[in-house]
DNA sequence: CCTACCGATCGGTAGG
DNA sequence: CCTACCGATCGGTAGG
C-alpha cells in the first residue's frame, strides 16, 4: 500500500471488509470498491497492488485481533477452566466486534492463492491448537470428562465460530452474555442438572 | 432442465456440487463445468437454462434431503429425548453423505437472486424451526434444563452444521458416532460428571 | 451436443 | 487520484 494515509487504509478496508462478506469476495468487482470510497477503479491501485492484496489484509489483521485477544489469557496463571472461560469470552468478543470482518475471516480465506493460503492456514491451525492444548489440560485434569480433545475442540469453536452468522449488536444479547451462555451450555450440556 | 436423461443430470449436478464446494459458486465458470462433463461451454445450456438454475436445484435437493431424513423421526411416537437424538443423527448423515452439497448448502445460498433467496430462506428457516420445536418440548418438559430456546438451538445447529467442515469418510469416526459424541457433550456437557 | 460468436464486465496499467 | 484504455474472461445465444 504505498502513500496511502492511515485514515484511507482504514475506510478502504472497511469497505471492502463490508462488500466481502456481503456478496463474498468473488462476487465484489474493485470497481464496487472503488464506488464506496467515490474514486475511480483504476485509482484504487495507488493503494493496493492486487485485488487479493486487500483480502489479505483483512485476513492476517483479522488473525491478529484473535491471537491479540486469547493470548495474555492463556498466558496467564489462571485456572485451566477460568482460562478456557475467558478465551471463549475473548474469542466472542472479536467476532461481535465486527461480524462482517468474522464472516471474510471464517468464509472468504479459500480465495487465496498460494503460497498465502497455506500461511493462513497455518496460522489458524495454530490458534485452534492454542484451544486445543486448553481443553486437553482440562481433560487430563480431571476438570473436563475423557473426551477426544480433537473432538472437543472442535465442539467448541464451531459453537463460537457460528455466532457471526445471527449476532446483531441491537440484539438482546451482548457479547459477554453469549459468552457466558455459551460456555455454561458447553460445560454442563443441555439436560437437566441431575437428570 | 429440457430433454436431459436423469443420468446426465446426475452428473452434472455432481460436477456442479464439486466445483462450487471448492471454488464457490462466483469463481466457478461454466466452462469449468462443461469440462468436468467434457463437452463445450456451450452445450451445457442444452441442460440448464442458468448457471443459476444449477445452483438453485443443487440447494432445493438438499433441502429436500434434510427434511425427507428428519421428518418421520420428529413425527414419531418417541420420546422428545430420544427424537432429537435421532434427529441429530439422521441430520449428521445427510452431511457426512456429501460434506460438498452440505458446503454449498450451507455457504452458497447468498449468491441467488430474489425471490429465490427468499424462498430459500424460509425453508431453511421452518427446519430450523422443527430442532426448535423438539428443543422447546424438552425444555417444557423438564428434561432440558431452563434455557432460552432459540440459542439451544443455535448451540445444537451450529455444532452439527460445522461438520462439513473437518469430516472425511477415512477419518477415524463414523457419522453414527459422531452424532453420538456430538449428543453426548450436547446433552451432558464438557465438565466430569458430578464437578 | 458443436461451432462460432455476442456484449458486458473483469482486474489491472500507462501516463498524467 | 483521473482519463483512457488493455487483454482476458464471463454467462449466454444462434444456427446447425
């Protein structure tokens, strides 16, 4: 991005953040860019070299904001559980702060060309294993049952991960609400306590 | 779909379902299709009016399928338990049986046109609104605990859809076993029985 | 199902 | 950041 002001970076990745997760990277033309900002298409590339230039930066500071949040957390003395609590809380927190930067981070990576799809997904693997390592300390404590923690992992995140497709923030939840819920549903299951 | 033998159609609606499980729909060109059947791009239209039309019966067959699985189990005489056991069973296995007609299922509906989009809407929105239903009379019941219902479900729905992300036919589990594992945690959680 | 083609739009560039 | 433009590709059609 060269010459391009702070100010500019942020409004053009706010654009674009917003048309790719509308109508999907694919589908959104540079020139739909370019009209939300009021310039010309062909002005848009005094700020980026490629189209796929901006889906990667929405991509690895979208990455970022998640390893940003988990990470003094899980750095952190706390209990195994209260640490897993408070991650998923975090987790929430960065998918409600902006549901369409969620939904380009969770659906839109597969349009990358490589070699920087194989980074991004290196890096996500990296932050499901920062979930994984979690779980599989509350499960060799003897905090958690004897789960697969794969398995587990999985469970988890896919519950937190779905929240992008029907959280509005004018909703009756906030986040910190969806998180606790979330977490209790997920630590003591659907059923009845006692049945 | 004019003068199309049934296996012709076959194939083409499963070359369609891989590619754009792949691709997406909007980076799949029809060229791209016509060659997974090894004819020209132009023949395809011999078959199908729009590439949309494609799209739109990939979508209606899968909708179809999900119902056709669920609906003698939510209409049977079973125990609420044990139909939304079922339920989530017979859902995993309309996924594990095409995790790439789940993924266009799932992910692809945002690229029809209206009113399509809407009618799509509304039967993904009344299946939804079966597991609700079930959810809503366990809950009444006492057999689930008190839980705002329309998250249960999210929290159930979420959990299974994603599947279509990570299983593969070689893994390690059966789609029997994970509806089985996925009911389990559901029902009685991550936490040790009894902590 | 093929050949030959259509207008529209795509991402991107040169020169200012 | 604009004007003017590029070759490539898009979904789709006519006529056989």
């Amino acid at each position: 991005m060269p010459e391009t002001t702070p100010d500019r970076r942020t409004e053009l990745l706010a654009a674009a953040i917003r048309l790719f997760s509308d109508r999907g990277y694919e589908a959104t033309s540079v020139r739909e860019i370019a009209d939300a900002l009021a310039i010309q298409a062909g002005s848009l590339y005094a700020h980026i070299e490629t189209k796929e230039d901006l889906l990667w930066q929405i991509l690895t500071e979208s990455a970022d904001r998640f390893f940003a949040a988990i990470q003094p957390i899980v750095d952190s003395k706390l209990l195994t559980l209260e640490r897993i609590r408070l991650a998923i809380a975090a987790h929430v927190k960065v998918i409600t702060d902006s549901t369409a930067a969620a939904a380009v981070y969770l659906r839109e990576w597969r349009h990358l060309s490589e070699p920087r799809k194989s980074e991004f997904a290196g890096r996500r693997d990296a932050y499901e294993r920062i979930f994984r390592d979690l779980i599989r300390d509350a499960i060799h404590e003897g905090t958690f049952g004897d789960f697969d923690e794969k398995f587990a992992t999985l469970m988890v995140l896919s519950s937190v991960n779905w929240i992008y497709q029907w959280y509005r923030p004018d909703g009756p939840m906030t986040p910190d609400e969806i998180a606790r819920r979330i977490t209790d549903l997920l630590f003591h299951g659907l059923k009845r306590a006692g049945s």
